[in-house]
C-alpha cells in the first residue's frame, strides 16, 4: 500500500511506501545446510554463504518482489520504505526503487551502473541523477530502507552483509548503514562520502547485553540529482570466528595464471618471480594451479618454451595443474594440434581431470574445441562437450556426498560473478553454459576460481558468487579472480577495460582449515599479501543446500 502523510518537522509531502510480501525460514547455505532460523526473511544468501561457524539469522534478496512494470516501491513484508523532503520529481525514483539491471539501465542509461556483479535478479536502487528535483527548490531526497525486526536474543557479534555499489554525489550528499536496538534510535555504522563500487560489504555489529531484535537501515541523505546506489543479497548472519595465530592449513594451492610465454628458451622473469616467492613461503603448498593462458599462441616454440620454463623453475611441490586457456588455442594449425600440444605438457590425456591435494578435490574443466580461424579470435571459447559435463556432474556429487568442497578451475570468467564480468565482452566466453547451468547450478559444494581478464584483485569484486537461480541453490556458490602474472586491468566504460600503468604480477594462496577456506591474494611485484578473503566450509554428507520454508 502506498499513501501520501506530512511530516510534523518539515510540513513537505512524505511518501511512505509499506511492504508486501512473506516472511518464511532462512535459506540453507553455501558447502551444506543447517537448521533454518524460524526469523530468517525468505531469499538467497549473500556472498559466500552460510556454513559450520557462520549461521544465518535474517537473508533477503528482493528476487521474490513483485514488479509487474519491472519497477517498484513495494519492499518486502515487514520492511519500511520511507522517502522525505521534495515534492518535485520523478516519482519513479522517488526512494528506493525495486528493479534489476536491465530495466534499471534501460531507462536511465549505464554510466558504470552495470558494474555492479553483485546484483542479481531483483535488487533495490537509489537513483537520485534521474529523480530530477526540481532544479530552483529546496528540494532534497531522503530515503530509508529498513529491515524488519530481527531477533538477536544469545548473540553478542553480529555481521550485517549485503553488495552494494555505491557512486557519490555532490559533496552535501552522502549515505549511511544504521541499526537499532529494541526500537531504539538508529545509529550510524558506516558513511558513505566516497565512490564504493561494486563491494561485498561484512559490517561488524555488537549487540548490547540484553537486547532482544535489531533493525538495519540503508538511509541516502540530502540529494539532489546526484547518483546512485544499488544493495542486494542482505544477511545478518553470526561471523566465522577469528583464526587463531598459530592455526595450521590443513592443505594449501598455488595459484597462478596468464604468463603467456613466447620465449621458446623458457624466458619468463614474471613466473620466475613468483615461483620463487611462493616456494619460499610457509607453509609450503601441496600443488600449483596454472590456471590458463600460460602461453602467447598455440605456437610449439611457445610451448617448449613454458615447459622450459617449468623445468628450470619447478613448483617445490612437483605437482601442477594446468588449465587450457584461450592463447593456447590461438592461431592457424587448428584447435585439435593446439589441444594436443597443451595435454602434452600439461601431462594429461583430456583438458578436464581430478586431483585430489591432502584431501582437498581440485577439479580443472577446459575447453575440446575452439577454432581460431573460423572465430578470428573471438568469444565464445569455451566448449564443453556432453561426456566431460557428465564427467563433472559426477565428480561433483561424489564429493558432495562425502561433504566435501571441491576447487574448480577454468580459464574463463562466468558472467556476473568477478571484475570485468558486468561486460557484453565477458557474457559469452562459455558456448554451452545452460548446459553448464544445469550442472554446477545444483551445488553447494563448489569454489570455482576463474582468469582470463587481468583484472586487478585490488578491485573490490575481485570474488563474487555465481547464481543460476536453481532452487537446490539459491545462494549459488563463490568465485574468485586469480589476479595475472602479467599486467593487470580495470573497467572501463561500458564493456571495455584498460591496462594499469607500470608492473603489476598477483596470483593466489588458497588454504583450508577446519571450518574455513581462506584465499589470500598476493602482489609479487612487492613481494607481499594484498588481503584475503574467508569462505565457511560445511560438512555434513548427503545435504543438497535446498532453501528451507517456514
């Protein structure tokens, strides 16, 4: 229901916009279920999910908001929608607006509002550029989204996250996350006076002795035709405990991608470096991933030369994997000599294999045909074919049934998921991916880890999760960027990006503890740890991660 009130301190028409919508249990989360909470909102999970040590007290993902315009004011049951101070424009915009992408961008262009690979289906927008204030008033959006009572009672740390993609206005402007306890006055927990694009934010909470149910609140103050801001994938959820300093990984992989090596003496000072650091660190790592493009063109001189390479410079382990890219498939002898080329060095018999580290399943997936003349180098380049998605799929429940997370590996970006995807360019990169949908969408028990853009893990969406909407899994699973051992990217405008200036060489440490996989970013031209990042494992065998119902 909507209706029109005034407010007693300004006396300018204030626009409440109640919900419409049900309340139902928690989803079960990402690696395995567990037991619903009978005040969770209905919706996928955000970021990685919900695992052992990470319980899920309040999700909403505004995917089951009815737009039958493909725009709307109405939120979700028990949450409030409050916009004040104008009564001049837009009244499509007028607060916070439930809508997706395409219909968002649509009516009021991209202008980098696309960048944002958190948002999936329906999310809700602040688009105060094309509120269009009436320019000569005093006019100024103030909008308020804010959840419904969530119970707290037992807890003592909260963690409040959401994605969100955030673009400042004029300096007056600015936005903040507040909370409340037992109905008491909201405070401010983070402003927002800056560009934020595309960010997983976990907010810390402390919860009060004694309270019994928090509200959270998204409040844009004093707009006036500035930008935007979009939210989706809401959770209230208990955080991972702290590692304690001398916790051991139970298994740690190295990994690295595009060193397209053309040097057919094995020169290649950016895998030298890096090999050399990580070999050095502790602790010492059962495997290297290459994760694809680790050569220029499908040339064999490019192929000796990486296997020289590997040989003058061995991984300490003695044990890697190599993923098939798309410059290892590029030039004019033909996908089937490119393919045979990269098996021989990469010492298997198929572009897609197991190997299981310590205990730890690593599956790599590739591509079986790409033909470079016929596609003049261009997407799509991926091709599965039916035998290695069987092969998958049964490689995936196996470990799924023996509770196990498993680290998939490809080349290529998914859309939608890391840096660079939000691109028309990076939309097509699978051939067959309804097909690839079908299989990885089902499972909770994937950590996939991608390449191919050089995009610079010091974005912000260096991981993000990969959803199909499959109901065994809406909370989907996450994915990580794996940085590049030469150059690296950022956006730019609509679908392109552009290579940052001077020397930028990142890859990845991937370790597993006991209730956790914690990936950790590193930058070897500094020869040091940029950050990390921690997905909750879970355990239990047998469990498919289906979305419980209250």
């Amino acid at each position: 229901m909507t209706k029109h009130e005034t407010s007693p301190q300004t006396g300018v028409a204030r626009r409440t916009l109640l919900a419409a919508g049900a309340l139902s249990a928690a989803a079960a989360g990402w690696g395995a279920a567990s037991a619903p909470s009978a005040h969770a909102s209905r919706g996928r999970q955000a970021g990685g999910g919900q695992g052992v040590g990470r319980q899920v007290l309040f999700s909403e993902s505004f995917d089951e908001v009815f737009r039958p315009t493909g725009f709307t004011h109405d939120a979700p049951k028990g949450w409030t929608n409050e916009a004040s101070g104008f009564r001049t424009g837009e009244g499509r915009w007028s607060g916070w607006t439930f809508t997706d992408v395409r219909e968002w961008t649509w009516a009021v262009g991209t202008d980098e509002r696309h960048w944002f690979t958190g948002g999936f289906g329906t999310f809700a927008v602040l688009e105060s550029e094309h509120h269009r204030l009436d320019e000569e008033s005093d006019d100024v959006l103030n909008a308020t989204l804010t959840t419904p009572a969530i119970p707290v009672r037992g807890h003592r740390t909260l963690e409040l996250a959401f994605d969100s993609h955030y673009r400042q206005g004029r300096s007056q402007q600015s936005a903040a996350v507040t909370v409340s306890f037992d109905g008491g006055r909201f405070r401010d927990l983070v402003v927002y006076s800056a560009d934020k694009y595309t960010s997983h934010e976990q907010i810390p909470v402390q919860v009060p002795a004694g309270a019994s149910s928090v509200r959270f609140a998204w409040e844009y103050r004093n707009g006036h035709n500035d930008k935007w801001w979009a939210i989706d994938n809401i959770e209230v959820r208990v955080p991972l405990g702290e590692l304690p300093a001398d916790a051991e990984p139970q298994v740690t992989i190295d990994v690295i991608s595009d060193l397209h090596v053309s040097d057919s003496a094995g020169s290649s000072g950016p895998y030298d470096r890096a090999v050399d650091q990580l070999n050095a660190l502790s602790p010492a790592a059962g495997a290297l991933v290459i994760n694809g493009d680790a050569v220029e063109y499908g040339l064999k001189a490019h192929y000796d030369g990486l296997a020289a390479a590997l040989a003058a410079r061995p991984h300490a382990s003695g044990n890697v994997l190599y993923s098939v890219g798309n410059h290892e498939m590029l030039g004019k002898e033909g996908s089937d000599v490119y393919l045979n080329r990269y098996l021989k060095v990469a010492g298997e018999d198929r572009p897609y294999f197991e190997r299981v580290v310590d205990g730890l399943p690593l599956i790599v997936t590739g591509t079986e045909y790409f033909g470079d003349t016929e596609r003049e180098g261009r997407e799509p380049y991926n091709n599965f074919s039916a035998a290695q998605l069987q092969w998958l799929d049964g490689r995936l429940e196996h470990w799924r049934r023996k509770g196990q997370t498993v680290l998939l590996f490809n080349h290529f970006v998914l859309p939608y998921t890391v840096s660079m995807t939000h691109s028309s360019w990076e939309q097509n990169n699978y051939e067959n991916i309804d097909d690839f949908n079908a299989v990885v969408g089902k499972y909770t028990n994937i950590l996939m880890l991608t390449s191919h853009t050089h995009a610079d893990v010091n974005l912000n969406d260096w991981w993000g999760t990969y959803r199909v909407a499959d109901p065994k899994n809406p909370a989907g699973f996450p994915v990580v960027n794996t940085g590049a051992l030469l150059n690296a990217s950022v956006p730019k405008g609509d679908h392109v990006s552009t290579r940052l200036q001077g020397e930028h060489s990142t890859g990845l440490r991937v370790h597993r503890y006991e209730d956790r996989i914690r990936v950790v970013a590193y930058d070897f031209v500094a020869g040091k740890a940029l950050k990390h990042q921690d997905f909750p494992l879970g355990g239990a065998p047998g469990v498919d991660g289906r979305r419980a119902r209250g």
